[in-house]
C-alpha cells in the first residue's frame, strides 16, 4: 500500500547514483545557499500556513493535508529550531521576528516532564536562540529545560525513561533518547548543575551495553521493570521488527554518540559513533544515493520507501564526525555527506517554491507499522537538512 512502483524506485536508485558523484566542493556550496535561500521563503510560507498558537508537524503534499501540534508534542522545538538556524545564515528580520515569535510558544514547556524530550523540544529552540543571541533570559529557561529533563532519570536502570507506563510498556527507553543527552550535558558543562552531566553518561554508558546487537545496529526500545530494574525486552515501536534496524534510530544513535563526544572527550563514545557509523555504510541495502530506506531490515527491499529524516541526520552526523576522524574514515564520511546532500537537494526530495505546505523536504517516514506519517514532510526533516547544509558551508 505504501510502495512505489519498483521500477520507478529502480530508475531513481541510478540516477541518483549517478548525480550523487557530481556535487561537491563548490558546486555543492551553491546549490546548498540556493536551498538555505528557498527555506527561507518556505519557512516564512510556513509561518502563515499554520495558527498562531500551533506548531508544524507534517504535510502530505499529495492530499495537502497539513497536520498540526500543540506545544507539548515531541516534534514542537524544531520550528523554531530551524528559523533560528536560517535567522543565522540570512539574517533576514522577518525569519528573526518569526523565530522570536514562535520561541515565545515554547517557554512554558520549559517545566514539562511527561516524556524524554526536552532536549528536542527546548535544546533545539532555545538552545539555538541562545548560541545566537546570548540572550540571558534564553539560558534560564535551559536549564529550567535541564532539571525538567533530569526528573526522568531512573536510578534502578540507569537510564532516562522515555515514556511513561502505558498497555504498551512498563518502563521504555527508546534509542532517541541519545539526542537528548546534549541538554543535560550542556548545562553541566556551562556552569550548571554537574548532575546532568552523571546522569548523561550512566545513560549514554547503559545504551552502549545494553541497546546495540552484534552488528552494532541499535534496537529501538528497551523495556523493564520500574519496580525491579529488570530488562524484560528488546522491541520496536516505529520499526519492522523487534530484531529490525530501523533507519532513524541508527540515525540518532550516530548523531547522539558524535555529540557526546564532542561535549566529554570521552574516547568510548566516537568509537560507538563510528561502530554505527560502519554498520549504515556497509549495509548491502544502503542506498548508493545515501538516503536509507525507511528500516534496513524491510521485507521488500529494495521496494521499500526511503526516509528523508533519517538521511538528514546522518548528513548531520557524518559531517560533524569529519572534525574527530582522520584519514580514509575521515574522507568516506564527507563523502556520504556530500552525496546525501546531493541526493536531498535533487527535485525528487526538495520542494518547489509555494509547495509543500512551506516544508522544505519531501518523503519522511515516521511510523510506518503504525500507519502514521508515511511519506510526507516532516520538522525534523527539514531542522536536521539545514543544519547539515549549515555544517557543510562552515567547513
């Protein structure tokens, strides 16, 4: 039901192996300020398209159904994330009136501890404001974000719960959770309080033991036991399979262990960051175009749908990981980073002007086995492609 026809998959698997070996160095420098300069009339298309006290959370350009949040969803920072990355690059006053406006939404969450989230929702927000501006005011509501976060540490697991109890599971962390790690950390490493930055690494240490099977891959969710501490499963919740290596999750997993080790200099986490690292890139369905399909372990490949959200990340991750790699690792990573820049910015992924509801990439999966989000225009999406485009142009 949500396959492309295989033939056409077919054709665009060349294609894009062909066009992905032709952008790089300069001429990839200006097709990526072409895109930064169409995101920021897209953003602003955005901004119209959607009520003043509500947040982006997808578009399916092929219904043109716009799907709106509140600010308690786990996707609401990445708005405001993004106006604040292109504010950075153009400057332009209305991107900034916007970011300010839509950063404005988001402040009370400061205080909210229902899920894991915090640093999606206030790290990627308020953390940019601040790095840009120097705000004071920006810093408090931060670390508010931090003690917020720091309440969902669970001693007996030594890890961050993700969600709380439900018919589904009893204690659940989830591999996305390593993207959450940076708030904590942050604040400790900024004169706050340094037991975020303890309870940052027992986490980041308990998913290294716990989350990866031998191939590196990380499982999506791990459950246990509140009342014992016991691991009771190994499963999924967006992914194929309990045993599947569901795209997105390798993608913050990667992303999360190059962040942690950027902010501890602890050598453990780059080399967890470049276990994945080998287990996307040697993969025999990594796409030659870069942009994974949506699980590793789909049951039809290579007939499967590709996600956008998952290659933005890794784009992100892997250009970052230049900075702490050297040699053939070094050169293999830029040179992924710069095919799935490539790949992202052809017409089949970036949208027209005027389209896509304001949204800047096409073809995200979110919940693919829960029928939801499927093929369609995603925050996160577009927050991590330009912060990878951004990365890009400052090396």
């Amino acid at each position: 039901m949500y396959k492309r026809p295989f033939f056409f998959l077919l054709t665009l698997m060349v294609s894009f192996a062909t066009q992905a070996q032709s952008l790089s160095g300069a001429a990839l420098k200006q097709k990526l300020n072409a895109n930064l300069q169409l995101a920021v009339e897209q953003y602003k298309l955005l901004h119209q398209n959607i009520p003043a006290d509500r947040m982006p959370q997808n578009f399916d350009i092929k219904t043109g159904k716009m799907v709106t949040s509140n600010t308690k969803w786990w996707c609401a920072g990445f708005f405001p994330g993004t106006l604040w990355y292109l504010y950075e690059h153009s400057r332009d006053a209305a991107i900034l009136n916007i970011a300010e406006q839509r950063l404005l939404q988001m402040e009370p969450q400061k205080h909210f501890t229902g899920n894991h989230d915090l640093g999606f929702m206030m790290y990627c927000s308020f953390g940019n404001a601040y790095r840009i501006t120097g705000n004071p005011s920006y810093r408090k509501t931060i670390d508010t974000a931090a003690m917020s976060l720091a309440t969902r540490f669970r001693p007996k697991i030594q890890s961050i719960q993700s969600w709380d109890s439900s018919k589904n599971f009893r204690c659940a962390v989830i591999v996305d959770n390593m993207m959450n790690l940076e708030l904590l950390t942050w604040v400790s490493n900024n004169g706050g309080d340094p037991r975020f930055r303890d309870i940052a690494v027992t986490h980041a240490n308990s998913t290294i033991e716990r989350h990866f099977r031998p191939d590196n891959a990380a499982f999506h969710v791990l459950d246990y036991s509140l009342a014992s501490g016991e691991l009771l499963r190994k499963t999924t919740w967006q992914g194929y399979s309990d045993s599947s290596a569901w795209a997105r999750g390798q993608a913050w997993a990667m992303y999360g262990y190059t962040t942690m080790y950027r902010l501890t200099k602890d050598k453990k986490y780059l080399d967890q960051a470049n276990k994945i690292a080998d287990f996307v890139l040697n993969h025999k369905f990594f796409p030659a175009d870069g942009v994974p399909y949506w699980d590793f372990d789909a049951p039809n490949l290579p007939n499967e749908l590709r996600d956008a959200s998952a290659g933005s990340i890794m784009a992100s991750a892997f250009l970052e990981l230049t900075d702490y790699t050297k040699g053939a690792r070094k050169k293999k990573y830029m040179s992924t980073a710069e095919t799935i820049l490539t790949t992202l910015s052809s017409d089949e992924y970036l949208a027209k002007a005027g389209t896509n509801g304001g949204f800047l990439l096409k073809h995200s999966v979110g919940a693919l086995p829960l029928k939801g989000e499927v093929d369609v225009a995603l925050t996160y999406a577009d927050y991590y492609f330009v912060e990878a485009m951004l990365r890009y142009l400052k090396k």
